[in-house]
C-alpha cells in the first residue's frame, strides 16, 4: 500500500476502504480534500469546480448539495447518465469522490429558502449511502449545511443507523465545520472531547473539526486537544475550513493550514464557499503548499488520470 502522496488514479480505483485510510495517515498531515457545490453554476462555467480543484492540487473531492433522488453535477458533459455522475467525475478527476450527507435534527429543524435547504436526497440515511455505494462514491461526510439543525446528537444516532445497516462498506467521515443552525452548538460546543469519542464509538472513521482560527474560541490548543482525543480512539482526524475563510488572503489561508498541521491533522479541509460553489483557486494551491511543498503539490496537479 501507498502514502497517498503517492497515488495515481489507477492506485485510488482498487482502493478499499481500509486502504484509503492508510493511504491517509501513512502521508503525515499532507493530505488535501476540497469541497464544491454540486448544484451551482461552475466557476468556469462548462468544467465542474472539482475539476478546477483539482488542477490545483486536491487529493480527495468533496461533493456538497448532492442529491441522490435527483444526481446531478453541474459542468459534467450533457451525456452523463444520473446514475454515472460520480463514476464520470472520478474518471475525469482520478481522484476519490465523497458527499456530504446532513443529519438533521428535528428539534432544530429550519425552514428557510437559502441556498442550502434541505431536502430527502441530502439525509444521512442508511438508504441515501446505499444509492452512494452503488454510484461508486469513495466517503461520505456526515455534517451540516448552514441554517438545517444538524446537532452532534443527530449525527450519532445516524452514525448507529449506518453502523446497523452498512457494515463497514464506505469510509465515513462525521463531525460539524459550524453550528449549521443549532445555537447552543456554537464556538468551543461545536464539538467536544464527548462528542469526539461518541462519533468515534459509532463507527466514525475520522471526525471532522473545525479548523483553528475558523470558528471563535477553536484555538490551535484546543482543537490539538480534539485530536489526540480522536487518535486516542484509533480513528483519524480532519481540520476544516467550512467559515468562508476559503475566501480569505493567501496569508491567512496558509496561517491556518500550519495551525491545523501543529494541531495533529491527519487530513485537511478547504470549503466551497469563497466564490459560490468552490474556495478561491490560489487558495487551494496556496494551503497545500503550506502543509507539503512545491513538489507534492506540482506532482499531484501534473499527474496525469492515464496514470
């Protein structure tokens, strides 16, 4: 098995799910993974925003607003078939493709007609990962959009469901980047060394945490403090930068990639939201050379998906 620096799109196609997360850790804190929005014209306007991503050097592509009732990504060649979205963009891509599912709690359930409402095709349901499986999706991250009530409590009793009816069969991915509209989940509350450990206990195989510097009182000791309480559960850990801070400077971008390295991240996150749908490009570029170098990150952009 490889460091996943070291990967090809040939090595990601037979990868399982076991070899993924060592291909993860085994790279030391270099990881990438960018998030864009599925449902969004592209910035490029006939080539989706993953594809923009990764040509500047992501390592993994995270899916936001993806409907599994209704799959589409837009900027992907009018031919695709729904069924085929996810297959078509990791062949385009030869990177690992993930979705985000929300796991929206009723007690704080919001209807509003922002962007991110939700929907039946977005739950984390066990059915919704069953149709992931089958469209070849690589992770899933159980999360919140803003405004949609995704508590840390719903995201555990998702985490049960899967544990039930999925069996180990995709890598899974749990934790809050925001309150996502819950108001007494904000700050340091967003998640604790509790939550840490109840996601890690239902089968979480990395918990997701904000990134230091990206939410109020999310201090470079306090989230090294979520981590090692994570790797203290044998699973893994990822920083997120979900703020809109992906829209921020150069500096600042590559100031919390290093924060988020010196914390103990095993992987890293970069949101979808410094222009609508994906992080400013330089801002790709710029957090992973921050957390690996010229080299890595030319390599991953020039490899070639034949490879």
């Amino acid at each position: 098995m490889k460091r996943l620096l070291d990967c090809s799109a040939s090595n990601f196609n037979n990868m399982t799910k076991e070899d993924l997360l060592f291909a993860i850790k085994a790279s030391e804190g270099r990881v990438l993974m960018t998030e864009t929005i599925a449902s969004v014209q592209p910035l490029l306007t006939n080539i989706t925003n993953a594809e923009l991503a990764s040509s500047q050097g992501a390592d993994l592509l995270l899916i936001n607003m993806f409907d599994v009732n209704r799959p589409e990504i837009i900027g992907l060649p009018k031919s695709t078939r729904p069924q085929s979205v996810i297959a078509t963009l990791k062949q385009l891509t030869g990177r690992p493709v993930g979705v985000n599912l929300e796991a929206v709690d009723p007690e704080f359930a919001q209807e509003h007609n922002e962007i991110w409402a939700m929907c039946a095709g977005r739950a984390a349901t066990p059915e919704n990962v069953n149709a992931l499986i089958d469209m070849r999706c690589d992770f899933i991250v159980l999360t919140g959009n803003p405004s949609n009530g995704v508590s840390n409590k719903a995201i555990i009793e998702s985490l049960q469901q899967l544990k039930m009816h999925q069996k180990n069969k995709i890598l899974i991915i749990a934790g809050k980047m925001h309150g996502a509209g819950v108001s007494s989940e904000n700050g340091k509350k967003i998640i604790t060394k509790q939550d840490v450990s109840s996601f890690a206990n239902h089968g979480a195989d990395v918990i997701l945490l904000p990134a230091p510097g990206t939410v109020p009182g999310m201090s470079e000791s306090y989230v090294s403090s979520l981590i090692d309480e994570a790797h203290k559960h044998n699973v893994l850990a990822m920083t997120a930068v979900g703020t809109s801070q992906e829209g921020a400077d150069i500096d600042t971008i590559k100031h919390i990639a290093l924060m988020s390295k010196m914390a103990g991240a095993d992987l890293h996150h970069i949101g979808d939201t410094g222009y609508t749908g994906i992080a400013l490009p330089e801002n790709i570029r710029s957090y992973s050379i921050a957390i690996r170098g010229i080299r890595h990150t030319y390599a991953r952009m020039a490899r070639s998906v034949l490879r």
